[in-house]
C-alpha cells in the first residue's frame, strides 16, 4: 500500500511540475507576442516619418513651382519656404499625435511585460517548490524500497 501511495504522489507532482512547465511555455509566447508588437509599433513610427519626409519635400516643390508660375524666382524662393513651413507645421502637428500614441503604446506594453515577469516569478518560485518535492518523495521511495527489501546472509 505504501508503494500505491508514493506513486500516485509521484505523479500529481509530476503533473503539476509539466502544469507549471506549461505555463511558463505560454508566458514566453505572450512575451514575443509583445516584442513582435514593439516591432510593429516601431515600424509605424517609421513608416509615418518617412511619409513626413516626402510630405516635406513634396509641399517645398509645390511652394517652389506655384511661387515661379506667380512671382519668378523671387516668388519660387518665397513659395519654397512657404511650402516648406506649411509642410514643418503639418509634420509638427502630426509629430506631437504619433509621441503621444508611441507613449501611451509604450507604457501599456511595458505594464502587460511587468505582469508577466511578476506572473514568470510567481510560476517559477511554485515550479521550484515542485521540483524538489517530487525529488524528496523520489528519495523516500528508494529508501523505503531498500528498508523494505529483505537482505540475505549467507
């Protein structure tokens, strides 16, 4: 009956011990989950100001051409750094909404990533207390396997 018994405690640790492993295993997807977000959220910020860039460029060229067709050379130089400050007031305006989203994305992933390293901790603190228990139970069955075998003397 003894054997009986630490088997089947054998084996609930052992499921709690694979539990835990499994647990774990989804913590680390949830983790890359949140990288591959930080990526996509960087490659935005990177894709905007790229469009910034050919919205600074497009509205100087614009300036340049409408200020030539009115006023010359002297009018292209005034529409360039008209459409040139149109296009740094555009960019300014867009800048100051693409921080705040970038800020308030951040400290949200960087809330959820602190959630699941205080989750990893908590898991890894019950995997250990697991692991050794299932070693103890391990040790007391070989010691009870060798006390309860009979010795022979010849």
């Amino acid at each position: 009956m003894g054997y009986a018994l630490f088997t089947a405690r054998k084996m609930s640790l052992q499921s709690k011990v694979n539990q835990y492993n499994l647990q774990l295993m989804q913590i680390a997807n949830r983790e890359t989950e949140l990288t591959q977000k930080t990526a996509r959220l960087q490659k935005r910020n990177n894709r905007i100001d790229a469009a910034q860039n050919k919205g600074s460029a497009v509205a100087k060229i614009g300036g340049t051409v409408l200020g030539g067709v009115f006023g010359g050379v002297l009018g292209a130089g005034i529409g360039s750094s008209l459409g040139e400050g149109f296009g740094d007031f555009a960019n300014c305006a867009i800048d100051k909404g693409q921080q705040a989203y970038t800020e308030y994305q951040e400290t949200e992933l960087a809330r959820q990533q602190q959630e699941l390293d205080t989750e990893k901790q908590r898991i890894n603190t019950l995997l250990s207390a697991a692991q050794n228990e299932l070693q103890q139970v391990e040790k007391a069955e070989e010691s009870a396997i060798k006390s309860a075998t009979p010795k022979y003397v010849a």
